[in-house]
C-alpha cells in the first residue's frame, strides 16, 4: 500500500470550488465509506475545513488510486471531475507524508503556524477511526502528523504570527475599523468551535458588547454565559445586525445566513454614522451570500480576501526551523514504513521454513518409528534451532536494509529467491481512468507522480 493526498485548500481554488467539494459532518461516514469502498482505496481519511478539503489515501497503485478518490470527489460535489481537476493537487508517497506533515506544523495553513489545524486533524482521524476507514497505515500517518504538529509549535516560534484564522481575520477588521476591536459591538453567528473560538478572541481584544445567535438556541444561550455574552435567537438576526460593527459567520449551514435580503434590512434599520459593517465569513460553504458585498456601507473579509491579505508568512527562520523538524519526520516515517513492508516477506520466510521442518520432521517419524517421544522432541528442537539460527542473521539484514532508502527491493528478492507468496490486496479486473484534459495530458500537472506506471492490479487476499 501507498500512501496518497489529493486535495484543494485555498492556494489552488476559490471559494466557490471549495464549497461544492465540501463534506459537511453528516456526509464524513458516507463518504468515507465510499472511499474505502473503491476498488484501489483501502484506508481513507478526510480532512474538510474553511480552508481545505483532502483526502489521505492508503491505495494499492497511484492511477487507479487517483481515479477512485476523483470519483468519489465528483460524486460529493454533483460534478464530473473536470469541472474541478485543475484546482486539485496530488502527492503520492514520500510527497504524501511530507504534506500531511507540513499541514500538521501549520506550514501550509492561510496564517502559518496557527494551531487550529492539529485540532481540525484530530477530529478527522478520529472520525475515520470511528468509521473504521483508518488502518494501520493511516493511523501510523495521523498520529506521527498530529506529534509533528505538537513538536513544530514546542520547539519553534512558528506560532508567533498568528494563532488561528480568528485572530487574522480581525487583525484584517481592525484595519477597517481605525485599528482598534475595543468596545466595538459584535455578533457571532454560529456556536461551533469556530464560532466559540470567535467570541473567545474578540473577548480577549476587548469588542463589545457581544452578541451570539445560532440555530440551535441552547448552544448559543451555553457559549454566551461563558463569555458574558447576549445570546439572540436566529428569528432576531436582522434586529441584531443592524447593532453591531463586526459580524463573525461561522455556520455549518449549506445555504447563506446573511443573504441580501437579511443585511439589506440591516442597514436600513443601521446608523449610518457608525462607519462599515464588517462581515467576517469563514465558513465553507459560504455564510455570507456573495452578492452582499456589493451592497454600500458593508466590508466583507471572506477566504478568498484573506488568502489575498495574509500572502506574507511568519518569520523565514521559524520556518524554515519547522522545516528541518518536519524533513527529519519525514525521513523517519519513511523508514519506518521501508521497514514495516518488509515484515510480512520475513514472516512468510519463516513460514516457509517452519513447513519444511514440519515436513521433513514428519518423514523422519515414518522411517524411524523405533525412535521414543524424546528422542522425537529433542530432534524436532535441534533442528528447530538450526533453522532460527540460520535465518537469524539474514532476516534482520534485511530489516536494515529495508529501512533505507530503495530497501524495496530487498523484499522482493527474497520473494522472488525462496517463491514466496505474500498476501496483497483483492483483485479488480482493470485500473480506472484518469479524467484528461482537453489537450490531452492529465489534469493534476504539479501532481508528486511516480515516474513510471506504478499500478498493478492486486492479486489476492483481503483488503
């Protein structure tokens, strides 16, 4: 098994692309089921956020991979593959494991180093663990990733430029605002952990008084007492609006909760002289209908704005600290796993030589049936012996040898010396297509592709 990320975050496509690929949390099982239901796909993990959706693949060849984790990725946002092939990236391997490492470290997040990311993989293995969609390779994968993580932001300053989308976002409104959040009224809508996370940091930067409303009242009502906050119903959303300067969306709705209607009578009812009415979306899909930003006296800072804002990085030291942790990670994941796909070409090694003592053992016993069960024991431990001591040596050579860079081939020589027959995946009869673009060439040009056709059908044994 391999291992493959295919992907979109907010470096390769719009919002707009990012909504239709979105999984919502009560599609995570479905999908996931759907994954590992492919022919090529073993183990899946599925990371869907505001600024990213990826899936993290254990596949038994690259092509055929590809094309499962695009159909299924088709099937979730109602549209053929190419409608969105352009925006996707692809690692496969070691380009695998250094990107889900670099996402873990907040290398690859909009605010770089924010740590938000760690809890947003979290929950998505433990979501794939839950569906049972995470084997042993992937569960190696996530829990090595979420250490990586932990280590990048113990051992650095990485998360010096900024903690989370949150505090980037309204770094961005106050801007807006002449540079200061404090005892400026806001409303947060949506009680989620984003949305908890808002009104934690607009605490923290002194806005108020705050405002929080959700669809479900008994969670806002919870997250407002914590904070001091005014809880309001979602009925009273408009009459809220038309209060505030700075709006934080941050909803799991699939449609828009401030659409041009719902603002638009905000504003009417709005005191002109309080200056713009901040929106803050930071949902996928989006809260913020797209066309509320042309309405006047309103600024909408959404994924798409603050991927444009927010193009500077930290400090290039800290990252480039963070960069050696996770080269480091990377080689020592990598030879982990040289070495754990050699194990089953040693255990089936040993199997093979177990068999022939058994039957060599078992001859013995048809032409000297003069010898007593002792001198049947003490013969079966002699020759026993022999045998582990003759392929003591070998064996853990060639755990060595794997663990190194190209050690593959090692487990494949004693494969092919001793006709070992080791278990691989189940068998499909052909590699599904790649969708091509118009001129001819696969869609995924920047994609970590192996440089020949790795795919060979599987040829037995259970998935």
């Amino acid at each position: 098994m391999k291992l493959l990320v295919v992907g979109a975050s907010y470096r390769t496509a719009p919002v707009a692309t990012l909504e239709r690929l979105a999984v919502a949390p009560a599609d995570l099982t479905r999908t996931l089921d759907r994954l590992v239901a492919q022919p090529y796909v073993a183990e899946a993990v599925l990371v869907s956020t505001c600024n990213r959706v990826e899936v993290y693949a254990a596949v038994s060849g690259f092509h055929g991979g590809l094309g499962d984790v695009c159909a299924v990725l088709a099937e979730q946002a109602g549209a053929p593959p190419a409608a969105f092939a352009s925006h996707l990236y692809v690692h496969y391997d070691s380009a695998a494991v250094d990107h889900v490492f670099r996402v873990a470290a907040g290398l690859d997040s909009m605010v770089v180093g924010e740590a938000q990311i760690l809890g947003q993989l979290r929950d998505a293995y433990h979501w794939a663990s839950g569906a049972d969609t995470a084997g042993r390779l992937l569960h190696e994968l996530m829990q090595q990733a979420l250490r990586v993580g932990k280590r990048a932001h113990a051992e650095t300053g990485i998360d010096r430029a900024g903690q989370s989308v949150v505090t980037a976002a309204l770094d961005l409104t106050a801007e807006l605002l002449d540079g200061d959040l404090a005892g400026r009224p806001a409303l947060v809508v949506g009680a989620g952990a984003m949305g908890a996370l808002s009104v934690a940091t607009l605490s923290r930067r002194a806005a108020g008084p705050l405002t929080v409303t959700n669809r479900g009242a008994d969670r806002a009502v919870r997250l407002a007492e914590s904070y001091g906050a005014n809880a309001v119903p979602i009925a009273g959303l408009v009459p809220a609006l038309s209060t505030v300067d700075i709006v934080v969306a941050a909803t799991a709705a699939t449609e828009p909760v401030l659409t041009v209607d719902v603002v638009t009578q905000a504003l009417d009812r709005r005191d002109p002289d309080r200056g713009p009415l901040v929106l803050l979306d930071l949902a996928v899909p989006r809260d913020v209908a797209p066309e509320v930003a042309g309405l006047p006296g309103v600024e909408v800072i959404d994924i798409d704005r603050m991927a444009t804002l927010l193009a500077d990085g930290p400090a290039a030291t800290d990252a480039a600290e963070v960069g050696r942790i996770v080269t480091a990670e990377v080689e020592a994941f990598l030879s982990w796993l040289r070495g754990a796909d050699v194990a089953p070409t040693v255990a089936a090694l040993r199997g093979r030589a177990d068999d022939v003592v058994t039957a060599e053992l078992r001859r013995l016993a048809q032409r000297r049936p003069d010898f007593s069960d002792d001198q049947r024991a003490e013969v079966a431990r002699t020759v026993h012996r022999v045998v582990q001591r003759l392929l003591h040596q070998p064996t853990v050579r060639v755990r060595q040898l794997a663990a190194e860079p190209g050690g593959d081939q090692y487990a494949a020589l004693l494969r092919e010396l001793f006709d070992l027959q080791v278990p691989q995946t189940s068998g499909v009869d052909s590699v599904p297509d790649v969708v091509e673009t118009v001129d001819g060439r696969g869609p995924f040009g920047g994609a970590d592709a192996p440089a020949t056709d790795t795919d060979q059908p599987p040829t037995g044994g259970e998935r």
